[in-house]
C-alpha cells in the first residue's frame, strides 16, 4: 500500500496529536495555542496543495485519491486556516477548554477530508460521523450562555435522527443491489433504480448529507445551533463542513445516472422547499447569525439545482458555489466576530454605525451581503448564474424562476444588513473598532476575491477528470 496517497490525513492526525498533547498541560495559554493551530493549519494547505495530483486506491479500494477529492481536502484545509485565523481572540470558549478547542476543529476536518475521498457507504457513514460528533461537542463548548447547551442537544438529535435514517437507506440498498461500493453500486443502480426499494434506499442514504448541508426538512438544528454556538465554530459549520457536504452530495447523486424521475423530483421538491422557507424565515430574523442560518438553508436549495442538473456544467457549477459560499459566508462572519469582540452574540441593529467605527469591515459586510443575495459582478453572482445556467439546459426552467424569485426576496434582508451598517446610527457613542493588519491584509484578499468579475473563467482550468467521481 502507498501511504505516500495518504499524507494530508497524517499530517491531520498529526496535528489532533500536537493539540492533544497541548490539552494535558496543566496551564493554559491562548497566545501560545492560537500561533500552534495557525502556523500548523498553514503548512496543512501546502501539503494538500502539493498532494493534489496523487492518484490511488487504499484500504481494499475503500478509499480513493483523485484530483475530485484532493482538490477539496486543499479546499477544506483552507476554511480550517481561516477560521483559526479568526480565533486570537477566543472569548467564547474558555482557556482551559482552547486545545480541545482547536483539536476538535482538525478531528471535523480531517473527518472530512475521509469523507470526500471514501468510496465505499460504510466508510462513508463513519466519516460523516466522526465529523459531526465533533461538532456535537464544540457546539455546547461556549461559555457564558444559557443556549447553548440546549443548541448542542437539538443538534444531536436532530443528526442522531438523520443518521438512523441513512443507516436504514444503506441497508435497503445493499438489500437490493449487494454491495456497499461505489464503483460496484454505479454499474448496478441505474438498470434497478426504477425499483422502490432502490430508489427509496438512495433517497434515505442522502438524508445524512442534506442535515449536513441544512436542507429542508433537516435544517430545524441550523438557527439554534448558529446561534448557541460560538462565533468561531458557527463560522466553521456554515463553511467547511458545507463544502465536504456538496462534495459528497455531487459523488453520491452522480451514481443515478439521471436514471430515475423520482429521484430528480425529490431533489427539485427539496430545492424548492430549502430557498423558499430560508428565505421567508430568514426576513424576521434581528440576530445575525440566525439570519445567516437561514440564508444557508436557502444557499444550500440553489446548489441542489446544479446537482440535480447531473451533467459536468451542473457538477462544476456546484463546486464553484461551494467555494464562493466558503468566502461570502466567512467574510461575514469574519465581521461578525470583530465586531462582537466579547464573543456576544450580534444582532442587526448593533451594526449601526459600523461605517464609521471601522471602514473596511462595513466594506467587507457589504460585499458579502451583496455577494450571498447574488449582485452582480461579485461572486455569488457568477455561482448563481453558472448553476441556473446548467438547469435551463436541463430544461428546468420554471425551477430556475423559482429560484430567481427567491434571490429577489433575499435582497430584502442582505439589504437590511447593508442599511443597518451605512445609513443607521447608534444611540451610544461607540468606539472605532481596532483592526490589527494581518486581519486587514485577509479582509482585502477576501474581498478581493468576492469583487472578481472574471471568476467564472476558472472553470475553464477544471479538467475533465475533476467530474471523475
């Protein structure tokens, strides 16, 4: 076996090590913690960075390492590097509790990182376990208020259910079909899908990755969760953990075929469902990572649309929204948490005035609204447009006006947050919000990112092998 294939997941395990290690000192020290996780999550990005053109198989063939996978775990090294950048000032959690803290953001990470590349249904339900079980715990890990133990609970239930529910779809498609392969299932299930219990059996196995991504009806745990957690760990499941859950989605759904009807009107049903209830709620919403739960269960409905198309446009257009939702989302909630800086939760209201207390955070805020509600040059634009793009072709069309009518609603409430931040003032004179320049340098690269009008030509550089599931 080459365990050359399997360094990025090494280099994880060998960082869940460092901060284990770290958890056993009897004095805590944050500064010392936080320069640990940031210098060894920078080094992870250059590992799998240089680990991306590997290719092989592991395990008795459970395990794949293609440029699909790989391509992702360097995207997942990244969200976990900037949310650890976000963390100098982890007043949510207590001191004692900031090994355990950042040990258990690498565990969901490199959980996920055996997701994307396994290829085998159990092996997949384990790694989407080891992750989630790892949020279950950082979840409730905030100090200081009172909901957050009860978020961590509804959380777990909630994935507890989602979970039984996957373990049943496994079992009737192994009922059906023999084998827990992937290879093996995507020469078999196309010639049985026209079969209730196969069909049926696919439908419940995704179940796990929808509560992952927050699709209706599995999105309940979402809000509470955002909000009970601390900012820092909110930040990280409304990011990485949604980019592991499109990359599996698009590997799992690819294996119809487009074969079956009744799995594509299940998926337009649920896409349907998560962009208009996210949309709606999210409209009453005054506390502003509930708003941004909201918003992420009607994102997770527009990414549905380009992987219900079930061509190579429909895949790529999903993984370009995948990442351009990593940097929108995470650009809020970079302000999010510089400007509740006592780990507080931060309603809409309090930006007001942000335009005077800090110019580049308001700039940021505005761009990443305007990015997430899909105007045009940003990002969120280009992503929006590539995934209707590949279902008109489809000939989806009253889906994508659907669609089209809920990004209209959304602009209600990304306004809201622009408005909030611009045109109102405080009553209280607050003071400017003092930005350090590393967080500067991150907030123009960010942005810089989000205003680039050209993005969609990077899918030009995408290889054919990149859709190679």
């Amino acid at each position: 076996m080459n365990w050359a294939l399997f360094i990025p997941e090494l280099y994880f395990l060998f960082m869940i090590g460092v901060f284990f290690c770290l958890s056993m000192l009897v004095r805590p020290n944050p500064k010392r913690d936080y320069f640990v996780a940031l210098c060894l999550a920078s080094v992870g990005i250059v590992i799998c960075l240089v680990s991306v053109r590997l290719e092989g198989t592991l395990f008795f063939e459970v395990y794949r390492v293609d440029l699909f996978s790989q391509v992702f775990k360097a995207i997942l090294a990244t969200g976990l590097f900037l949310v650890i950048c976000i963390c100098s000032e982890l007043i949510g959690i207590d001191e004692r509790y900031h090994p355990e803290f950042y040990l258990l953001l690498t565990t969901c990470t490199l959980a996920m990182m055996l997701l994307v590349s396994s290829v085998e249904l159990l092996t997949i339900y384990l790694a989407l376990e080891l992750s989630s079980y790892s949020l279950y715990i950082l979840v409730p890990l905030r100090r200081g208020y009172g909901v957050h133990v009860e978020s961590g609970i509804k959380y777990f239930l909630v994935g507890a259910f989602a979970s039984a529910v996957m373990l049943f779809g496994i079992a009737s498609l192994y009922g059906v079909i023999h084998t827990t392969y992937v290879a093996e299932i995507i020469k078999v299930l196309p010639g049985v899908i026209g079969r209730p219990a196969a069909i049926i059996g696919l439908l419940l196995t995704l179940c796990g990755f929808f509560f992952k991504l927050a699709v209706f009806p599995f999105h309940f745990w979402a809000p509470d969760a955002y909000q009970g957690a601390a900012n820092q760990v909110t930040a990280y499941i409304a990011t990485a953990s949604k980019v592991a859950a499109v990359a599996i989605l698009i590997r799992m759904i690819a294996l119809s075929s487009g074969a079956s009807t009744y799995l594509v009107h299940a998926l337009v049903t649920l896409s349907i469902a998560s962009m208009t209830v996210g949309n709606l709620v999210a409209i009453m919403q005054k506390d502003m990572k509930r708003l941004l739960a909201y918003s992420s269960i009607s994102h997770a409905g527009y990414v549905l649309i380009g992987i219900l198309s079930m061509n190579q446009s429909g895949y790529a257009g999903a993984i370009f929204y995948a990442v351009a939702y990593l940097v929108m989302t995470f650009t809020c909630f970079l302000v999010v948490v510089k400007v509740a800086y006592d780990g507080s939760d931060l309603k809409i209201a309090q930006l007001a005035g942000l335009h005077r207390r800090s110019p580049i955070l308001a700039m940021a805020l505005m761009l990443g609204a305007f990015s997430l509600a899909g105007i045009p040059p940003t990002i969120g634009f280009t992503g929006k447009f590539l995934v209707f793009v590949a279902a008109m072709k489809q000939g989806y069309f009253t889906l994508v006006l659907i669609a089209m009518i809920n990004v209209v609603i959304s602009l209600y409430y990304y306004i809201l947050i622009v408005r909030a931040a611009y045109l109102l003032e405080s009553d209280d004179d607050l003071p400017r919000l003092q930005v350090s320049i590393p967080t500067k340098i991150l907030t123009g690269a960010l942005v810089s990112v989000m205003n680039s009008y050209r993005s969609q030509n990077l899918l030009n550089f995408l290889p054919d092998r990149l859709m190679q599931f």
